[in-house]
C-alpha cells in the first residue's frame, strides 16, 4: 500500500480525496450545517492542494528550472529527487536526456576543436613550407652565382624540407671541398714545379761537386797505394826481427834450466853443510861438560888445600906453645930443657912448610879455574858462532828456494815471449798479405772514380733540360689557379682539404676524397 | 470567570473533537521524536527540538481544551483561550522554521515572527472584543497576515543565504502548505459565531481542530521526509556520493 503510494500520484490523490471527502461527510452529519459542510470540502481540498499540490507544483518548479538550465547550456546541473512516480521518472528521463546530449555536446566540441587544430597545424605547415622555400631559394641563387661560402639554413621541423636543405648543404659541401681541393693542389703544382727548379740547380750544383770529389778521390787513391807499398815492406822486416827474438829467448830458456840445477845444487851442499855444524855443536857441549866436572874436581882439592892449612895453623900454635914451655924448663933442669926446645922449633918449620905448600896449591889450582873458566868461555862463543853459521846457512838456502822460484818464473816469462813472438812472425805475415789486397783495392777505386766523373758530366745536361721543363709546367699551373679564383670557398673548407684526403671520403673509390666535416659546417659557418 | 476557565467540563462534542485534535498532535510528536532519535542526523543543524514545540505544545493546548480549561465567556461566546496561547507559540516557530531551512536572514525571519504574533493577539483582540474595535482589530491581523505572507514568499527567497535544490524545495513545500492553509483561517473566523455566526461552536471547534492538525502534523511529516539536508557533514558527502552513482533511487537529500 505505502509502496504504491509512493509509486503513484494518482494513488495518493485519490487515498487524499478520500479522507478529505470523508471528514466533510462526517462534519455534515455532526453539524448538519451546509455553510460549515461548504467550508469543512473547501478545508479538505485546501490541505490536499498544500500536501500534494504544492509539492507538484515545486517539483515542476524545480524540473521547470533545471530544464531551462539545461536548455540555456548548462549541462552540469543534476536533475534528480526521491520521488519514484510519475513526476519521479519525468525527471530521470531528462537526467539522461541532459547526460546524453552532454556526452553529444563534449564529443562535438572535441571534433570541432580537433578539426580546427588540424586546419591551424595545416595552414602554419603551408607557411612554414612557403617560408623555408624562399629561405632555401635565396641561397640557392647566390650559390649558382658562385658564392660557395652559403649554406641554407635547414629546416629541421619538416621533413621533406630537411631532406632539401641537408641534400643541398651536402652538395655545395661536397663541390667547395672539390674546388677548395683542386685550388690547392694547382697551388702544390705551382710551388712543386718551383721546388723542381731549384731542386735541379741544387743538383747540377752537386754534381759539379761530385766532379771535383772524384779528382780528390783518384789523388788519394795513388797515395794510398803507394802507402801499402811501404807498410808491406815495413811487415816483412817486423816478421824477421819477431823470428830472431823467437830463438833469442829459446837459448834464454836453456840458461835459466841451467840455473835452476845450480841453485839445486847448491841447496844439497848448504844441507849437509847444517847438519855438519850441528855435530860440532854437539861435540863441544860435550867439552863444556867435561870440563865442569874438572872445575868440581878442583874445588874438591881447594877445599882439601884449605883443610891442610888450617891443620899447619894449629900445628904453628902447638910448636909455639912447646917452645915457652921448654924456656921455662931449661932454666930449672938445664940440658932437658934444651931437648925440648929443638923438637918444637923442628915441629915449628914444619908446620911452616905445610902451610906454605897448601897455600902454593891453592894458588894453583886457582889459576887452573881461571883457565878452565876461560876455555868454558872460549867454547861457548864458537858454539854460539856456530849456532850463528847454520842459521845463516838456513837462510841462505831461503834465499836459493827463492832464487829457485824466481828462475821458475823466469823461464816461464821466456816461454811466453817465445810463444808471442812466434805468434807475432805469424800475424805480420797476415798483415802483409792484407795490405797487397789493400792495394789492389785502391787500383780499382781509382777506376770507378773515373768512372763517376764520366757518368756526373753526363747528369750536368740532363738537369738543364728538367729545369727548361719545369718553368714550363708552372706557368700552366698559374693559369689553372687564375681560373679558380673565380669561385668564392670558405676558408676552413680550404683548410679542412688536406686532412680530408687523408681520411678517405663518401664519395667513393671513382671520386676524390670528400671533406667528412659538412654537416658540422652547416651548424656552425653557413650565413 | 477565573473558577470558569480552570474548571474542567468533560462531556460534549467538543471534547470528542479536541480529543481527536489532541492524538493528531501526538502523531506529530512521534514523527518530530523520530527526527530526534535518528542518529544519522544532525539534531543541532535541524533544530530538531524547536521543530518539537510545535506538535507538543500544540498536543498540550489540545489536552487542555479537551478537559474544557482555558475557556472564557466574552460576550456571550465561550473563547478556547489555550488555543490562542498554542497559536502564539507555534505560529512563529512554523514561520521561522521555514526560514531556518534556507537559513534567512536574521531580521527578516524576526520581522516575519513579529507579524505572526502580531495577527495572533489582533485576532485574539478581535475575538474578544466587539463593535468598531472588533473590525478594526480584524482588519489590523489581516493587513499583518497579508505583510507576512509578503514577507514569506518575497523577502525569504531574496534573503536566503542557503539555496541549494534541496533545502529550496524543503522551504517552498513548507511555506507553501502554511502560506495556503491559513488562508482559511480568516474565512473560519468570519463563518464562526464570533463573526457573522454561519457556523456553530462544535462547527468551528471541528474546523480549526482539522486546519490545525493538517497545519502541523503533515509539516513536521515533510521536514521528515526531507531529513536527509541535515545528515551529519561526512554522511551527506557519502550520500551524495551513492546518489551520484546508483542514480535515481536513494537520495535522501530530496523528497516528495
């Protein structure tokens, strides 16, 4: 029921009308008035108009607005509302009305304004093409009147016209680099040709000089061959002098062997020489011996002699005793006493004696010590020069060892001088045959020399002849040169030629080499 | 007579209607209840609890009438006091509401408010009053009448400062149904006993208690079903943008 109410108008106006109807029919019965029963309908359609048709009417209002909304343009104005029935879908339907001819209109504006973009970006084109077409024919013409420094300025925006003006750059490029290529080599020719004049007095110069070096080369020939002459003679006497000292020294070798058994010899005897004073030394110690048991002998006897003169002493003492004894007995008892005193004045000299001979001893044998000390003396001394002698004598065969040595090495020294001189002959013989080849070599330098000379007077004409052609051949090349300079090059075009050719061009193996700088030189050099 | 107006007197026809009157009102209540519960919206921006004075207040003044209190005998006619108490509180809040849907200016919706009470008590002098004062004080709530009907259907679309479609459809169904059901009003007053005597009482109370209701009632039932204009700010986003992509059947901004 709400739901249909919703959906219909009608619905609610008739649902509307109903109750407004019955409540007149109800206030009519209460009152039974007609005037109020007129005034309770008028109430009832009143309220039914507020409700149902003020809202009619403002959504008609609302539709009415956005219509014409949408009618003057603006197709941004939503048309909607809640209301699902009649009115509810009169308004949807214009919503899409409206959404569609807004997608009519947006797709329209975007096809016009498309169109209109093509026509603009057709016609700039048109006047682009028009504009770098008299750009392209201006230089075009002054390049036909010779100014080969032009260059169009290429349209990089247009295809078609960029293919024209880099096709064209790369023409004048390629002809500037053939004019500026062949101006330059009509100035090589030229200069070439100048270089060959002088070039050719320089030789007819030369060969002059290489006349008279000939001459020089004949003179020095003669002398040098007599020079050989005499180094040849002067070798064969060298080689005679080196084969006398050769057998001088064989017979020095002789000698020194000689020597050498000599001081061997010698050697031998200062040997047994040594051994023969050591027996002596030997021998005389033992003298040295014997007497030192002799001088302990007579010690011995010193001391015996020594003994017996004190025993004399004592002797002495007791016949002097005896002597006073027998005064002093004579005087009492006469002739007893007189006995007594002749015994003791004989036992007196006695003692004497003894004592005298004792002490003759003892000089004695003093003097036989001194002498024997002097002999001990005298045999020390020759032992020592002895000593003295064979050390002497050891030396002395140091010396002949050495002397042995020196001999050795002298003999060798002798050897090698042989050995050299011998090599010496050998090597002056050598020379000598050299310097006979030497000669022969100067008689043949001396006829190439000749030869030469004979061969230079002939050059001397040929280079006058090669100087009367070559002014020739410059005086064409000035010509060539006065013709090029009719035509206008950049300078850098001339400059690049020679690098260029170096490198090998585009142009191929039947054209000369092209100058790889063009396009760099549109860039930067065309006016 | 002030025992008169306090002393309630049950029984009669007039009751029965100002009964009925009275559970009409009650719908309205429930529907301004409803508004207030929702918590999709903003009860604050729908000023939701003014909206409710006018069913409550006008249910209050219908239970008073209904127990017979507020009554006054003047000139030999019983005057339904309450009912003029009612219309001077809820009148102003029907003008201003509708003003406050597409937020006009201040002084004009005061201006408005002031004529409405202003025909009010002038309707009220003229219903109490006789003779020369009596015409004088209709013709006086008239002119009011008329200046504010001006001043509703002239100065409010000038001086609305929010103008969106659907506040603006709001507004006119809302003034529209006031501005043409109290058209009547007048006519009922001069049918009334009170003015040339073609209704009778029970007649008249019938009639006013039907304009009434049908003032009321159906208005806080329109501003429910425009309740969407004062969804929360991030919901009405959403909204408008479910409106714009299921199309036809789900906007709430708007109704019929």
């Amino acid at each position: 029921m709400v739901q249909l109410l919703r959906r219909s108008f009608a619905a609610k106006l008739l649902v509307g009308f109903a109750l407004t109807t019955g409540a007149t029919v109800g206030y009519g019965l209460v009152t039974r008035n007609v005037v109020g029963t007129i005034l309770m309908a008028t109430a009832g359609q009143v309220v039914l108009g507020a409700y149902l048709g003020t809202n009619t009417v403002v959504s008609m209002r609302t539709l009415e607005e956005q219509t014409e909304a949408i009618a003057d343009g603006d197709l941004d104005v939503e048309v909607r509302t809640s209301r699902i029935d009649e009115l509810g879908r009169v308004y949807s339907s214009v919503d899409r009305m409206r959404r569609s001819l807004a997608d009519r209109i947006e797709e329209a504006d975007e096809a016009r304004a498309e169109a209109e973009a093509a026509e603009s970006r057709a016609q700039s084109l048109a006047e682009d093409y028009q504009r770098t077409a008299t750009d392209y024919a201006g230089t075009m013409r002054a390049v036909a009147d010779g100014d080969l420094r032009r260059r169009v300025d290429v349209d990089h925006e247009h295809e078609a016209m960029e293919t024209v003006g880099t096709a064209f750059n790369d023409a004048v490029d390629e002809l500037e680099a053939a004019l500026a290529r062949v101006d330059t080599f009509a100035g090589d020719v030229a200069d070439g040709a100048a270089d060959v004049r002088a070039a050719a007095e320089q030789i007819d110069d030369r060969t002059d000089d290489v006349l008279a070096a000939t001459d020089d080369i004949d003179a020095a020939t003669d002398e040098q061959r007599a020079t050989a002459r005499t180094g040849a003679e002067e070798t064969a006497d060298l080689s005679a002098t080196a084969e006398e000292v050769a057998a001088t020294t064989e017979s020095l070798v002789e000698t020194t062997d000689e020597a050498a058994d000599a001081s061997e010899e010698a050697r031998t005897a200062a040997g047994d020489a040594i051994e023969t004073m050591g027996d002596v030394d030997e021998t005389m110690s033992e003298a040295v011996d014997r007497i030192e048991t002799l001088d302990d002998a007579t010690a011995e006897i010193t001391e015996a002699a020594e003994l017996i003169r004190d025993i004399a002493e004592q002797t002495n003492m007791l016949a002097l005793n005896a002597s006073i004894e027998a005064a002093r007995a004579g005087s009492d008892a006469g002739n007893a006493g007189d006995g007594f005193a002749v015994v003791a004045e004989e036992v007196k000299g006695l003692a004497e004696d003894t004592g005298d001979r004792a002490d003759a001893i003892a000089e004695m044998i003093d003097e036989v010590r001194t002498e024997t000390e002097r002999a001990v003396e005298a045999i020390r001394r020759t032992s020592e020069q002895v000593s003295d002698g064979s050390t002497t004598v050891a030396e002395a065969v140091d010396r002949l060892d050495d002397i042995a040595e020196a001999v050795d090495d002298l003999d060798q020294g002798v050897r090698e001088i042989s050995d050299a001189t011998g090599e010496q002959a050998s090597a002056a013989a050598g020379v000598s045959e050299t310097i006979d080849d030497l000669a022969e070599n100067s008689d043949r330098t001396a006829d190439r020399a000749a030869e030469a000379d004979a061969a230079a007077s002939e050059q001397s004409a040929a280079v006058d002849a090669v100087v009367e052609e070559s002014e020739t051949f410059r005086a064409r090349s000035d010509d060539l040169l006065d013709v090029l300079s009719e035509f206008e090059v950049r300078e850098s075009a001339a400059e690049e030629t020679p690098t260029a050719s170096g490198s090998g061009g585009r142009g191929g193996a039947g054209r000369p080499a092209m100058s790889d700088g063009g396009d760099a030189v549109h860039g930067g050099e065309h006016r | 007579m002030i025992g008169d107006l306090l002393s309630p007197s049950l029984g009669g026809v007039d009751s029965v209607v100002y009964g009925v009157g009275t559970l009409g009102m009650l719908v309205g209540v429930v529907v301004v209840t409803w508004l207030l519960r929702d918590g999709d919206l903003d009860a604050e921006a729908g000023k939701f609890r003014y909206l409710m004075i006018i069913p409550a207040f006008a249910g209050l003044s219908y239970a008073g009438m209904t127990l017979g209190i507020g009554v006054i005998s003047i000139n030999g006619y019983e005057v339904e006091g309450v009912r003029y108490l009612d219309w001077l509180v809820t009148t102003p809040v029907l003008v201003g509401y509708a003003g406050h849907v597409v937020d006009v200016d201040r002084s004009v919706v005061l201006g408005a408010v002031g004529l409405d009470a202003t025909m009010i008590l002038t309707g009220f002098v003229a219903t109490t009053t006789a003779g020369t004062l009596r015409w004088g004080a209709f013709t006086v709530s008239t002119l009011a009448f008329l200046l504010m009907l001006y001043v509703l259907f002239v100065q409010y679309p000038r001086r609305a400062r929010a103008t969106s479609p659907e506040r603006k459809r709001l507004f006119l169904r809302l003034r529209n149904q006031v501005g043409v059901l109290w058209l009547l009003y007048p006519v009922i007053w001069l049918a009334s006993p009170v003015g040339f005597g073609l209704v009778s009482t029970l007649g008249t109370a019938m009639l006013v208690t039907f304009m009434d209701v049908a003032a009321k009632v159906p208005y806080t039932w329109v501003v429910h079903e425009h309740r969407g204009i004062f969804r929360h700010e991030r919901d009405a986003v959403a909204v408008d943008r479910d409106a714009d992509d299921s199309g036809r059947d789900s906007p709430v901004a708007t109704a019929d």
